[in-house]
C-alpha cells in the first residue's frame, strides 16, 4: 500500500487535523534502545484506513498534533503489544493515551495466549507471512531505506483491517470490556510514578541482605536509578546489578577494598568506585531505626507450594466456568502478588492503602470476575501460613 511520508511541521499538523476525524486509528512506534535508558523514536506509523503516514520524529521536533492524537477521547487507537510504544509516549511527549486498545491483549482473551506477536497475529487471520528482518535495523539512521519504510507501513496497515474482526469476536465471547480494562491496567501500570525509596527490593537477591546491607543497598540503587536517567543510559552501563549488591554486603571503606571484593566489576569501580564511596558515606548517616526491614519471602514460608496450589484450583475452575484461559485469570506473579498482600509480607496492604494500587486478582475485571470470591476464600483457609 503506499504512504505519506511526513518530514515537516506543517504537514504534521494536516495530517493530523484530517485523522482527527477518524473512529480509530492503527498506530506503531519504531525506535532504538541500545545504548539509551530512554527510547530514540525513530518513526510513528498511523492509518485510518484511507491514508497511511509514516512521521519522521528525527526532523519534526514538534510532534503536539500526534500528542493530541492519542488524548482525543473520540478516536479508538488501536496498537499492538503496546507495552513499549507506552515508554515512548511518556518519555518523548509526557502522553497518556486515552481510549486505546491492544490487540495482543484482545488476542489473549481469545484463546491465542499472553504474547501473541504482531507477524503470527497476521498470519492467523491473512494467511500473508510478514517479513520482519528490518525489526532490528537502525530507525535513527537517515535516510531510512524503502524495504525500513515498506516493513513499517505493514505494521498499521493490516492492524486497522483486523480490528473489527477482533472487535467482533470478543463482543461474541463477551470479553471486549475486559480486554478495554486489561490495557487500561497496563497504561497505568506504565505511567505510574516510580518510588525510588523501594527500587532496592526490587533486585533479585535482596532478600538475602540484612538491615544495615539493605540500607546500603537502598541507597546504592536510588543513586544508580539517578544516575541512569540524568546521563540517559541504562542501569547496567552505570554500574552492574552484581557491583552494586557486593558493595551494599560488604560495605567497603575505599576503593582497594573495593576491587578486592568477589562479584565486583573492575570497571564499576575504576569509573564508579567514588561515587559509591560517597553514597556508603551517606547511608552510613542513616539511623538504624530507618534501617528497611528485612525482606519477607513468599516461598520460604511453610506450607507455600500447597497454598499456591488451592489458589490456583480455584482460579482454574472460574477460568473453566467462564470457558477463559488460566493464564488470562492470573499468572504465577500475580498469584504471588495476590498472597504477599493477603499475608501483608512486607508492609504489602499499607503501601496498597498509600498508593491506591492493589494487586491485579483485586483490580478491575479479575475482581469482579473472582476477586472478591477469592479473598474470601483466602481469609476462610489461609489464616497463616
């Protein structure tokens, strides 16, 4: 099919003002995130199924009139496996789109799992094999190649066509609400303000440390987290996770100690060792009462693994009821998620009460589904664990 391209200010804005008169809207993103915490944008993809555009964000600076876009309430957008073309909303245009929906999620509610790609999603209703060898390429590079912009173009143009298929489909099944909710809980999730206070429990092997470790710890990761978004590059290019739990354990005093410890990286420490001397310092400040609490883990405690098991027996007869693949009801993570704050593991119920943000198996559809009928369950057989 052939597209516009779109290279100036002006004709952005035509552009947009013609597809503000759409009902919906295929929409992609490609960018580079190599090198980068941020993602580059290198190209926006839109079709209203009339006029295909392909906007080059490299030479518009200005891109309000598509901001506008994903906020106009009036237009369904519709993208696929959004996740990442969220990040680039809100890092390139502080946008919070409204009224949008994933097909990937809308995929899932129909039987074709959690991940379903862009290519086997086609492929299942077309028949028409993409190529996607330029999925890696170089969307920064100018000028982009034909065979950059024909691969970019397929990916809106056969979106817009499947949509109302899918559409029609989950009226039929009766999960198009739930699939409406389910993006809406992913928006969310990516717009919500990140809590630098508890990025440290976040690290894989915290549970480990103890008080005054996690102290350190908590400092060290706030401080790299810092670091990565001021100098934009990612965490592991500031300092190594495995760097950064050595030096909260063993709490060196100067960077000859430092490079003596097991698990550090030498180079963390000829470009970094410093700094994090300095951030030792002033978690060394802090008083112990502050110290966080050592972290609670779900699957030490005694009788998990069974308990684990009656909740999922129960979501699997629900999912079996309503004829809803398991995995759509709840995954492991969110099944432990809904455990930790039902044992209140970690201060779990008061940071849900201070934040307003409870686990999925309690959120919008999965609680009206069989949330609440869980937690009754939980509270009748699950006094302690």
């Amino acid at each position: 099919m052939q597209y516009k391209l779109i290279e100036d200010f002006i004709s952005l804005q035509t552009l947009c003002q013609q597809y503000s008169e759409a009902s919906v809207l295929a929409i992609d993103t490609e960018f580079v995130r190599t090198r980068t915490y941020y993602p580059k944008l290198g190209l926006l993809q839109i079709f209203d199924g009339k006029t295909l555009a392909l906007i080059d964000p490299v030479v518009i600076t200005d891109l309000s009139p598509f901001w506008q876009l994903l906020t106009n309430k009036k237009i369904v957008k519709v993208l696929h496996a959004c996740s990442e073309d969220l990040e680039v909303f809100l890092t390139n245009g502080d946008c919070k789109p409204v009224n949008l929906l994933d097909s990937q999620i809308m995929m899932s509610f129909l039987g074709h799992g959690l991940s379903m790609g862009y290519a086997a999603m086609v492929e299942h209703f077309t028949d028409i094999q993409l190529d996607k060898s330029e999925s890696r390429t170089d969307w920064i590079k100018r000028p982009l190649t034909v065979k950059q912009l024909d691969y970019a173009s397929a990916d809106v143009e056969h979106l817009f066509h499947i949509y109302p298929k899918l559409v029609s489909q989950l009226e039929q099944a009766g999960w198009l609400e739930y699939a409406q909710q389910e993006t809406q809980l992913l928006i969310e999730r990516k717009f919500s303000v990140v809590d630098e206070e508890l990025l440290y429990s976040q690290m894989k092997l915290a549970w480990r440390l103890n008080a005054k470790q996690l102290n350190n710890l908590k400092h060290l990761v706030k401080w790299r987290y810092q670091q990565a978004k001021k100098r934009d590059l990612p965490l592991s290019f500031v300092v190594k996770e495995n760097t950064l739990m050595a030096i909260a354990v063993n709490n060196p005093g100067s960077l000859s100690a430092m490079n003596r410890l097991d698990g550090a990286e030498v180079m963390d420490i000829r470009h970094k060792g410093k700094d994090m001397l300095a951030i030792l310092q002033q978690a060394s400040q802090v008083d112990k009462l502050s110290y966080p609490v050592k972290i609670q883990r779900l699957d030490e405690y005694p009788g998990y693994k069974q308990t684990f098991k009656q909740v999922k027996t129960f979501i699997t007869s629900v999912s079996e009821k309503h004829n809803l693949a398991i995995e759509n009801c709840a995954s492991k993570k969110q099944i432990n998620q809904f455990l930790t704050w039902h044992f209140d593991l970690n201060g779990a119920k008061k940071q849900s009460e201070n934040t307003g943000v409870y686990p999925d198996i309690l959120s919008v559809w999965r609680n009206e589904l069989f949330g609440e009928s869980l937690k009754v369950f939980a509270e009748n057989n699950f006094k302690s664990l």
